[in-house]
C-alpha cells in the first residue's frame, strides 16, 4: 500500500515553489484516514521577522506546510515525526529512466525524490495510519514541510507555529544503519569581484575581474581545507569535514574586451570551534578585494539526544550508533527550541541530489515498524 503512494508522490515534481501537488497528495491521504491536519502558510513578511530565516523569501502564493496531529492517551511525552516535501531540481544529465517517472525495476524505485525525502513522507504516514487506531499515550505531531533542501524555513515556521513536542525524529539523511545528533556549521555565498575593462590584445592595461575572482576562489579554498589539518573529535572519523565547493560563476563576455564584473557562488562547511562569525571573517579577509553577499547560514549544532536515540535502539532491536554529519537539516530549529532531535531513515536508497536516485521499496515496511516501536518507547 504505502509503496503504491509513495510512487504516485515521486511522480510530484516539487521542486522549490511548485510543491503544490505534493502537498496536495499528503493532505488527500490524511483526510482519508481521518486524521486532524492543519496549514502552516509561508508569508514572507512574517518568515523575515523570524531571526533564523533564510532567504529567498518567496512570494507563490498556496505554499504551506501541512501539520498533522493524533492527541495521546495521557501520560506520556510526545513525539515529533519531521519530513520534507520538496525536493532539487533533478537535472537533465546522467538520468536512465525519466526522473519523475516513479518506475520501479528489480524493486527499487527510481526518481528524484525517492529517497529524499518522499519514502520519509510514506513512513510517516504509515506510521500516523497505525497510531490512529491505537494511540500513543503522548501525542503524536508531524510535519510535512517545505524548503528543507533551500532555506530551512518550513519547519522554522511550523515551530514557530506551536507545533512542537517533548522530543523529534527527521526522518531523512541516513539509511537505517545509523543516525545524525550534530551538524557541521554551513555557509553560502556570493562573492562579487570588479576590474578595469581594456582590450584584450593589451590586457595588461586593464584588471581582469574573472582572473581575480578565481584566484580569490581558490585561496577561499585552500584556507578552509587548512582547516582540516585541526580537526578533533568525533570530526576525526572525516578526512575533509571543512569543505569548499564553487557551484556557480558567472562572468559574461565582452567582445574583444577583458571582463569588468565576475561572481561565483560558494557553499562552505565548517567544524567547532569555529562558528558562523569566525567562518565570515575568514571568507571576508581571504576574499580580498570580492564583495561578499552571504545567501545562507547554519551553525554547528548538537543535540542532547541520549532519549531519543535510546528509543530509536530499542525499536531497531539493536544498537544504533549516533553521530556527526557535514550536512545541514532543519534539527538546527528543534535544538535551538531545546527540543532533543536525531534525523534516522528513512531506509536504504542511494543517489540523492544526482542522477538515478532511487529508494530499495523492501526496506520501507521494516523502516515503518522500526520507527512506530520507537515512538511507543519514547511516548510510554
């Protein structure tokens, strides 16, 4: 059953302002199975007063999250199930089957999406489809949210909201083998870089601004993999945790004419001690002459979590090691609320943000039983 709807939602491109429809599906499956939901609008004017919001702030208007909630029999701490709807662009390039085909072969569903986050969707649901015929002693909430793979701000908004509960599990990021409890701090960037336009056959009258910017591009880079070099625990397990990736430049031509104007977007992960302050003096400095145009931030961040995790065990039967990731999710807002946070599951699948993405559809019901014992241990 739940492998059939999680192939219709992977069918859904929601990629950043066109989840429409994949809400859509969500809100249709919660109304079937009777279950309370509620809307958690984006208004931009409202997400800018918010202190941890990042932009863009769009303006497409039916955008919301979707909150579901099943009350508790009385007793017991609630639980927060937290995944996302939206997904990247799938690309054009490397794809064998189309990418929002949701086909399935040798039983691994392919599609962008799959594994990240729409099996997540599924597991929750399932797990939402269960409760409802038996409660939990604590209540049961989940967020079905937007921009997770942008800006963070759905889940932002949701909390900001009122819907919040004595401990959460986002389930996306890991394939069951293993769970996250804390974050490298993340930065992206634009950095703008200016010259003095000549003609190209005597260059060395003018400032080519593109040659500038790659040469800032790579003393940013090598700066930040130095980094690495004082790496300490539990970072260790990582041979590059502080990571520099370029993932645009732009620098249009002019006929005959060495280029006045050039920008590259940067994206910047970084370990503690170092915080988000002490990363933008050092990207500031090194960049030099560039003018920096700071697009998005996360700080490091931990979370106390040894609840939570032991839950997640028990339902598991086994022990479910804990630990650091590179990336960012939206545990930062659960944290920061001083709500206990893990990201777990949702299975095994492979291919996340590149071509043939595909989720493995026989590790879904284990997935569901997993996390649904995990909930009655930590609500009980």
């Amino acid at each position: 059953m739940w492998g059939g709807f999680l192939q219709r939602l992977v069918r859904e491109d929601s990629v950043f302002e066109r989840e429409h429809g994949a809400v859509e599906l969500v809100e249709g499956e919660l109304d079937r199975l009777g279950i309370a939901r509620y809307a958690v609008a984006f208004d931009p004017a409202h997400l800018q007063s918010l202190p941890d919001a990042n932009p863009p702030f769009s303006s497409v208007s039916g955008r919301r999250n979707v909150v579901a909630r099943i009350p508790g029999t009385g007793g017991g701490r609630s639980i927060l199930f937290n995944v996302h709807l939206d997904v990247v662009p799938a690309g054009a390039d490397g794809w064998d089957l189309h990418p929002f085909s949701g086909a399935i072969v040798d039983g691994k569903l392919f599609g962008r999406g799959a594994y990240d986050d729409k099996a997540g969707v599924a597991i929750v649901l399932a797990i939402l489809d269960r409760v409802r015929q038996a409660p939990l002693r604590g209540d049961l909430i989940a967020h079905f949210a937007l921009e997770d793979e942008t800006t963070g701000n759905g889940s932002l908004l949701c909390l900001d909201a009122g819907h919040v509960a004595d401990g959460a599990i986002i389930v996306d990021g890991t394939r069951g083998e293993r769970g996250i409890n804390q974050h490298a701090g993340n930065l992206k960037f634009a950095l703008h870089m200016r010259g003095k336009p000549a003609s190209v056959s005597v260059s060395h009258m003018g400032e080519n601004a593109a040659e500038k910017l790659m040469q800032a591009v790579f003393d940013l880079r090598t700066a930040i993999f130095v980094l690495n070099e004082g790496r300490t625990s539990p970072w260790t397990i990582y041979p590059s945790p502080n990571q520099f990736s370029t993932v645009g430049f732009r620098c249009d031509e002019a006929t005959l004419t060495v280029p006045a104007q050039a920008s590259a977007v940067c994206y910047a992960t970084f370990t503690p001690p170092h915080d988000v302050a002490l990363m933008r003096s050092l990207i500031e400095t090194v960049a030099g002459e560039a003018t920096v145009e700071w697009l998005f931030s996360a700080e490091p961040v931990r979370s106390e979590s040894a609840g939570i995790e032991a839950a997640i065990s028990r339902g598991a039967g086994r022990d479910v090691p804990f630990g650091p990731s590179t990336g960012t999710s939206d545990m930062r807002h659960f944290v920061r609320r001083g709500i206990p946070c893990v990201l777990f599951g949702p299975g095994i699948g492979y291919n996340p943000h590149r071509a043939n993405e595909f989720f493995q559809l026989d590790s879904l019901d284990p997935m569901i039983e997993t996390l649904h014992r995990a909930a009655i241990e930590w609500c009980s």
